[in-house]
C-alpha cells in the first residue's frame, strides 16, 4: 500500500471516528416554538465572525455578537419546552427588570437549560422571578411550561432569548437554516423569514391509531386502519348465512361496517337466514308420510270407514266359518257335501286378493289399495261361506 493511500485511508478514519463522536445516538431533534404567540422576530443570530451581523436570511436583524434568538413578548408569557428533555441547570433570583451587561445570571437573568435526546441543549433567558416551575433533572415534555417572561440580566426590554447548541462543548449556534448560515436548523417548522416559527412538536413515531393523527410520523394520518366489525344480534355471528365484515379509519372516524351479512327472515330456501341454528325452521311445509285408506275416508267423511269397519266383521265371519269346517273333518267321509252353483263370479267379487286387473296392452301396474283388496277378499269368503250352508241345509234334510 502506498503513502498516500496509507494517509488517505487513515483521513478518513479520523474523519469518521469524529462524526461518531459528534454525532448523538439519536436523530435530531427538533422543536416548536417556545411561546405561545407568534411574533414577528426581532434579532436573530450572528452569523458574521467578524464587526458587523448578518442574520440567517444575510439580513441584518440581528446585532454583533448575539448567540440567540430574540422573541418579544410580555412580561409573564408562558415559556414552553420546545422539545422533551431533561432540566439540567436553572438560575432565579435576578430582578425582572434588567439592562444591557447586567451580569446577574451569566447575562442570561433567570433561566432554564435542558438537554435533549440527540445530546443538544437549550436555554430559555430573561424569565420572570420566582416564576421556574421545573426544577435540576426532571423530565418534561414538548410544550410544557417552564416558568414566564421577563426582561432580567443583560436585556433592554421584555422578552424571551433561546439559544441553542449541538452539544455540551459546542458552541451557540443558529436555530434557523437559510443562506448565510451552515446550521441545519432546529424548528419542526420554520416559517418565511422574519416570522415566528410554528407551534407544532416534533413527531415520535408510535403505531397509527384511528385518531385523526399522523402517529407513525410518515406524513399520512390514520392510513390503513381497518378493523373486523358486526353489528347484528351477539351470538349470531359466524352463524347460518351471517358474516362479519370490516371498518376503515378516515379523518379520526371509524366508517360503516362494509361487506357484513346479519340476520334476515327466513325463508324455504334451505339456509339458516336468521342465524339461529336452524335451518328452514317454521316456514317449509313438511312432510307428512303416507295416507292410510281409512284415515283417507275419515277426512273425507263420505261413510266409507264404515264400510272398510264391515269388511273387518266379515273376516270375524270367516273365521267361525273355519272352527264349523273344522268340526265337519270328524264327520264320515262318505258323507259328500253338495255345492250349489251361484254362476259366475262378477269381477267386483274376485276372489283373488293378488289378482290385479290390468287393461289389455298396458306396460304399468295399477296400484291396488290395502283396503280395495280387503274389501274383495271379504266378498269372495262370503260366497264360500253361502255356498257351505247351502250345502249343509240339503244333508240335513236328506238325513232327516
């Protein structure tokens, strides 16, 4: 490696080991304005090292040697923390009314000095007596109330000095960054030249909430929110037909519950509509299973119950028929039973209960109802059961 590469490379580690040592541990912080009304300014920094001023905008509101920020207000004006920090020196004890080289408090009177997260400091001069309201390491916030104005130490009239420098060994610094000055500038927002810079603190990163704020510190307020939502009867979500659906934040505002289904009357179309747990429930016909012939007839109500209970007594009859039969097997064999011939039989006296009559060329069976069987098989028993007694009638008389 040559010298010169040695030399270059070595610049450039010292280079960079001095930034870090500069440089805090956190990003710059930056600060509203620390009163409450927004004056036109009335001496800015010098930015001139030399006889003379010359202020951040190479004007000349300024005077020779000044290391701050004059801001005119009334005597006992809020004074406010520009940033969070911690108290880290205060002075009271000087008149309110002071003048120009007036010594007490270093020249700055009564005042405040914090130090903030980036490792910089501010001071806040010329306050009110007995009016500092924090005291040597306590925490406070941006915006928070320090003390109140005044015109004590070195000062020719009411009004508030800020000053502020990089570190604990820096020098003062201007707070405004313009064209006559190598400052980066410390103010959330700093306004057109001469006027007050804005109130607003500087923002902290922390999640986006549906508050109408720009909580992630990305320039954009509540952007992305959105949230599960239902609004129908508790218990019926997830239920049926019904489906939660969702929400999105707009300017602070949660919108309507968008794509979500609730309970709706229900209806025969096989669906839970009213989330309850059932399906179709009170409003689908339902089926009733088969008719039987005679509950058929009750309803009708034209007697043929009545007729299907006669049927019933003529199987009653068939069967003391079957007991004399039986008690006619003990008799001689030779005894011949004659039979009286009653014609033919009618097709509505068919005797056979699984004879289905069925028209001439017809592919289909036509369906015989328990009770038209019943009714032909009674018939065909009763014709048997005359024709017995017939037959008994003429043995008895032939044997008499």
């Amino acid at each position: 490696m040559s010298r010169k590469m040695y030399a270059l490379g070595l610049s450039l580690w010292v280079a960079l080991w001095a930034t870090l040592i500069a440089s805090p541990g956190h990003a710059q912080v930056r600060h509203r304005r620390p009163i409450g009304p927004a004056p036109t300014l009335s001496y800015h920094f010098d930015n001139n090292a030399a006889a003379g001023c010359r202020d951040y905008s190479c004007g000349s509101r300024c005077y020779d040697g000044h290391s701050g920020t004059d801001m005119p207000v009334p005597v006992g004006t809020a004074v406010l923390a520009g940033a969070a920090g911690t108290v880290i020196a205060t002075n009271n004890g000087c008149a309110n009314t002071g003048y120009v080289g007036n010594p007490c408090g270093g020249r700055c009177g009564n005042y405040v000095q914090l130090e903030h997260s980036d490792g910089s400091r501010t001071i806040f001069c010329h306050m009110q007596l007995n009016s500092i309201s924090v005291s040597r390491g306590q925490r406070v916030t941006c915006g928070q109330t320090l003390g109140r104005s005044a015109s004590s130490g070195s000062s020719s009239g009411p009004h508030l000095h800020f000053g502020w420098r990089r570190s604990a060994s820096a020098a003062s610094a201007d707070s405004f960054r313009g064209g006559c000055t190598s400052a980066p500038g410390v103010w959330v927002d700093q306004r057109p030249y001469p006027a007050s810079p804005g109130d607003a603190c500087q923002c902290v990163p922390s999640p986006e909430v549906c508050n109408g704020r720009d909580d992630d510190c990305d320039g954009r307020i509540d952007e992305g929110l959105t949230r599960n939502c239902y609004t129908g009867p508790a218990g019926t979500n997830n239920r049926g037909i019904c489906r939660g659906g969702t929400e999105t934040c707009a300017a602070g505002r949660w919108g309507a519950c968008a794509g979500q289904v609730t309970p709706r009357t229900e209806t025969c179309n096989r669906m839970d509509d009213d989330c309850d747990g059932r399906v179709d429930d009170g409003v689908c016909a339902m089926d009733a299973g088969a008719v039987t012939d005679a509950g058929r007839d009750a309803a009708r109500g034209d007697g043929s119950a009545g007729a299907d209970a006669a049927s019933a007594d003529v199987v009653g009859s068939d069967a003391e028929s079957d007991s004399d039969f039986a008690d006619d097997a003990s008799e001689p064999s030779d005894q011949d039973v004659s039979l009286v011939d009653l014609g033919p039989v009618s097709v509505d006296a068919d005797v056979s209960p699984d004879r289905v009559d069925v028209p001439s060329g017809c592919a289909c069976r036509a369906a015989t109802s328990p009770s038209s069987r019943g009714a032909r098989s009674g018939a065909g028993l009763w014709v048997l059961a005359m024709a017995w007694t017939a037959s008994r009638a003429r043995r008895r008389s032939r044997n008499g």
